[in-house]
C-alpha cells in the first residue's frame, strides 16, 4: 500500500508553557498543510494520536479538537496505543487511503506533559501497562525497564559506560537540531555522573517528557502524480503486539514485537535492513535503543552497543540512527513522538534537515514502541518507489 | 466496501461488580469468535473502543490488554472519540478490511463505569467538550443537552410529556432483553414524576451509567463467500464531525454531523431511508432520539416526538427503534455502545432477537454520537448484498 507523504509539520519540542493542546495541534497541523499546498477542505479524514489528554486535563475526543482548530467537519478519530499512538495513527491513515475510502489524510500527534507534576506523568504513563497486575506492585515504568537493562547486562556482558555513548551521540545529533528540546551536546562523564533513576538507569540514561505535536499530510499515489507533486512515499508498515505483562516474556532482553513488525515491514516494502540509510528508533532509555538496532535486524544480538559506541550510528557513520536527537534529546511529548519520526525521516530523504543533513539517505525507516516493548509498528520510507 | 459480519459478542450490560475491563473484553471478544466459529488466531488485526479507563482507572492502552486477554500477537489499536468510540472502531476495521491489509478483524468495545462516584463519571464523560472552553463555565453533558431541549422545546412547541413517550418505549423494548441493563417497564406518569437532573430532563430522560462489552468479527466478503458464512454485510459507513462547541452552532435543535454522516452511509449503501426496517439509534437523551430520527431523514423536522407518541417507532411500528433498548434502557458503556448497537442490528437481521425480534427485517441502520452532536457515525447493515 504505496502512501504519499506530501506535507510535514513539527513544533518545536520543549516546556511549552504558554501553549494549550489546541495551540501545539494547529501549529503542527496547519505548518503540514502549507507544506503540501493544501487548505485543510482539501482532506478527507483525520487520524490525531495522542496518549494522556485524558489523565492530565480530562481531555479526550482529539479528533473532534483536531478537526476544531482547523475549522473542517470531517471524519476525525483519535488513536491511543500509549507511546505507539502515533505510528498507529499514521498506519490508520495509510489503511484510509489504501482503502480507497479517502483520497488525502491528515495525520496529526500531540502531547502537553510539563504542566503537571512528576507523579501526575509516573501515573499516566504506567496506563501503558495492565493496571490491575503490574501497577500495584509499586514498580514504575522506569522500574520495569531498569529490570530489563539488569538482564541484559547480565547475558551480554555489558555496562552503563556502554550505554551512554548512546546518550552522547544523541545529544550530539540534537545540537544540531532546532525543534528538539535540549539543544546540547553532553559528555561520557556526565552522563555516569547523573542522578540515578532506577539502578543501572540514571537520569541522561532516560527520555524527555515533552511538550509538542507534529503532523503529516498522506495522499494516494494517484493524487500525488496528479498534482505534480514530489513525495516522499511510506512503502512499508507493521505493527505488533507482545504480552502487556513483563513477567510473561520468554526472554526480556529482545523484544519480539519489534522483530515481528520489523520483518513485516521489510517485506511490505520488498527492502532488506542493508537498505536502509537513516533510522528514528524508540530511544525512551538508553537500553532502548541498543535492543531497538538488534531486534531490528541492523546489528547481531549482543553487539548493539559496540556499534553505537564505534561510531556507526552517528550522523557521519555507517547507519546513522536518531538524527534528530531522538526521544533522548529531541524530546518525547508521546502521542506526538511516532509522527515527529516520521517528519523526520520525510525530511531526511527530502535533504532539508541542515546541520543534521544524512548524505545522500533515499530510505529511512522509523521504530515506534507502546508500553514495555508491547505495542510495536515499524515504518518504511523511500524517495523513490 | 461491503464488509462482512460474520460473529458478534455481547456481554449483560449493567453494575458488573465482579467483572473487570479485561474480563468484560474476554467474554465478548471469545463469544464473537465463538460465534463465527473461528479462534482469535484467525484474525489479522483488532480494534478496540473505550472512552474513560485512562481516566477512570488509569488504564490506557486498551488495544494491546484486548490482544492479551485472548492470547495474540496481531496489531491492536484502541479508537477514542467520545461515545461514538465504537462505532469509529468499526469504521476503522472496515477500513483494515478494504485496503487488503487485513482479511479477518476484531471489533470491541468495553467500558467499565459502575466503580466509581458520580462526578468522577461527570468529569470523564465532559472530555468530549473542549475541556478548556466549556469545562470551566461549570456546566455538564446533561445541562448542556437540556439547553438544546429548551430551544427545541421553543422553536416546535413539544414539551416534557412528549419526551416521556422515548423512554417509556425504550423501556418497554429493554424488558424483553435479557442483556439489558434496565428489564423493566415504565410509565409515562413516572418520567415526569422522576428527580429533575438539568432542567428540563429529569432522571427517566437521560441514559444510563453501565459497565459493559461488545465485540464483532468482521471479514472481506471473499473470506466469508470461500468458508460458506452467510453473513450479515455492513454496507455504508458514514461519519462528520461539526464544531465541539456548542455556542459555534448556527442551530442547536439540528445535529448537522448526523445528516451528513447518514447522506455519506446511505449514498455509498445505495438505499434511502425509506428502505431501513429496523435502527438503533443515539437516545443518550430521550431529546436525543427526537432529534436522530428527524436528523437521520426518517422524520420531518419537528414531528419526531409525534412519530415516536404515535406508536409508529415501536416494536411491532412502521419503523422500530431501539429494539435493544437503546442507551436509555438497555445502558451506555459508552466505548461498547457502538459496537453493541451493531451486534442488535445483526442480531435483528438474521432473526435472533427472540420476544424483541422485528418482523423480516432485512436493512438495519445504526446512528452513534460523541459529544454533544460532535461527531457522527451511521452505519447501514443488509441481509443481502
């Protein structure tokens, strides 16, 4: 199901004080329509993800809101899968367009996070998980994955030194980078030196929590040409799901969902990992991205971190991974997050990103994770199709 | 794109004590595949409704806990708008079924409500309103629904006595459903008799608090032609959205989303209202059913209070509505009730509905609203294609 990316838009990353949900969409979803010369009457359907509007400000029905600030009385749906919302959302506006059902789609995502305390964030995003079994054990969600990152450690052999070069690169990648978050390079040594979080993970070992919306603008291939436009196209989608339940995994150390929509992506998209030229990957911890490049299939199991910590992964390596900055540095307002990959990339294959500039990149791919490795979809995108 | 039902799944709706989110889903997600006699294995990708969990009880995403209580690994996606949750989920499993990504779909719904206080239920169920421009004035749902009754009340000259005929009809229908979360009889005395909630509808006016689930196996028609289903086929799907502003609206006592999502459902159906034996309509206030059958173009605009006072809308009626019960009497968990309003219209097609059956019904039509008339669904189910 060849979908056409026509349109992109991303706002800034950040505490965001002084704009609402409402503000953060319209930023986001008309910058999309100026980029695709479009006015938004020109769309048939609305998929918006977001994942806590509810539980912060007893806000839901994003689709309506979605379709409010921009002044349209179309279909409008929101899509919630915790941190996947918003690659689910764009597989929702794929399946739109491929179902003939509507001809150009608007793809949205926001999050407004930093206006409440830290324990408000702590609750919200254990809804991730199953409640009524994991909650009640006292274990956070950086608890769950401190366990994961111990096990691993364990079989593999590795240590925290490994995974900060992780945080390094991209913070390094988010310098250069004008709607990320926090615009600054770190060091090793401060990222060892951080305030522990949960044992082995400490503070710049973790992700960002956000404020931001981003946007994307589909259409059908057939559109597209019609209009002489020059897209970017999304050639591959999978999606997968693992049990919700940690203690319920064979093997916590590789996540199975991210293999399984990985493959099914790549097959979608006929490409093999060897083709691809830069990656956005779930980078919620440091951990994160090391399973995230194996389970993908870009490195052997056991050796992601000596591939980052090499330099591979870096805007001038082998397979540059997170040049945005990732969630680790760009920042991760959640429902917002799988859609800002996917701007990313789109602007990656189109050469606009600047400083953070990938040479020569023709196919990208994006990695988007729910919940502990549960929900997992995986996006392919080619200049050429 | 016909699409084909071929099971359905619908757990007692009510005050389910001892049931929880997980165990409502399993029971109607196992009794649908039951049903269609397939195991959850069969299916390619799910879509889950639910409108307060996150709020309610902290619990989000639902997709992945609907793929773990039945034990798969498939894509699942969870649908929020408001109370047209469901019926936006079916939409959405259409969707996966016409663009040839999916050829067999589960469709749920839950929604557990009965757990908590009155104003937690209240302050969930306004996030369909734009929380930061309405929420703050201090008025509810039902308040904002008695607005709409008093301009309608002024603009055609109905008053609470003709309100009451809904709900005693709605009751009636209830009594002889044993899913239903009100069996019983009312009479006209008693809704006007009833405590006032937001002037002027009282108790007997507005729908139930339920806990509850819902769940349908869709699939293409090739699959259902090559394993000798007769199934019933879903053969429009329409859905607007208009401002989620009530004070943006030209006219209050028309849902303008509702005539446009109902001309979408039954031009691409290819059948006129006049066709439909038997609907399942929006009745979150006994005003609100007044409204959906002249808005859907069953009744011209103004006289639905005298179509339903004449008998004309009953069971054994020229057009039945609300055989279940609707959503005054059979209950409104509200992320189930859109999907549970196709498991009716199902049901009534292919003649299980026992003492609730209407006579040949052969097209069904379900109408599902979020918000205060903010979003729209219709969808039109035939026998025969």
């Amino acid at each position: 199901m060849n979908v056409a990316v026509i349109g992109v838009g991303h706002t800034k990353f950040g505490e965001l004080w002084d704009q609402s949900i409402n503000d953060l969409l319209a930023h986001a979803q008309l910058e999309a329509f100026a980029d695709a010369r479009l006015k938004p009457q020109a769309i048939d359907e609305i998929y918006t993800a977001n994942m806590c509007a509810g539980m912060i400000e007893g806000q839901l029905h994003l689709g309506a809101l979605a379709a409010e600030v921009i002044g349209v009385d179309l279909p409008a749906t929101r899509i919630e899968a915790a941190c996947v919302s918003g690659s689910l959302a764009l597989r929702a506006g794929m399946m739109a367009i491929a179902s003939k059902q509507a001809e150009v789609v608007l793809v949205s995502g926001v999050e407004k996070m930093t206006d409440v305390s830290n324990d408000v964030i702590a609750t919200t995003l254990f809804g991730a998980s199953d409640v009524e079994a994991e909650k009640y054990t006292g274990v956070t969600f950086p608890g769950l994955f401190a366990m994961i990152t111990r096990s691993y450690f364990h079989k593999y052999g590795i240590t925290r030194k490994d995974l900060a070069h992780v945080s390094v690169k991209n913070h390094a990648h988010a310098a250069l980078n004008p709607l990320a978050h926090l615009r600054k390079s770190i060091t090793h040594e401060q990222v060892l030196a951080s305030s522990m979080v949960a044992d082995p993970l400490s503070l710049l070992d973790c992700s960002l929590v956000s404020d931001g919306a981003a946007a994307v603008v589909l259409c059908s291939k057939e559109f597209a040409e019609k209009n002489n436009y020059t897209p970017i196209y999304i050639t591959g989608s999978g999606a997968s799901v693992d049990s919700i339940h940690l203690a319920a995994r064979d093997d916590i150390t590789t996540f199975q969902a991210t293999n399984k929509a990985a493959q099914k992506a790549f097959a979608m998209a006929g490409v093999t990992p060897d083709d691809i030229d830069v990656l956005e990957v779930h980078d919620a911890f440091t951990m994160a991205e090391i399973m995230a490049v194996e389970d993908l299939g870009f490195v052997e199991k056991g050796k992601g971190a000596h591939a980052i910590a090499s330099g591979e992964m870096n805007l001038d390596g082998r397979l540059p991974t997170n040049p945005s900055g990732g969630l680790k540095a760009k920042g991760h307002p959640v429902g917002a997050t799988g859609v800002a990959q996917a701007v990313e990339i789109v602007k990656q294959l189109r050469g606009e990103c600047g400083q953070r500039q990938v040479d020569n990149a023709k196919i990208g791919l994006t990695h988007n994770v729910g919940g502990i490795g549960t929900t997992v979809a995986v996006h392919i995108f080619q200049k050429e199709v």
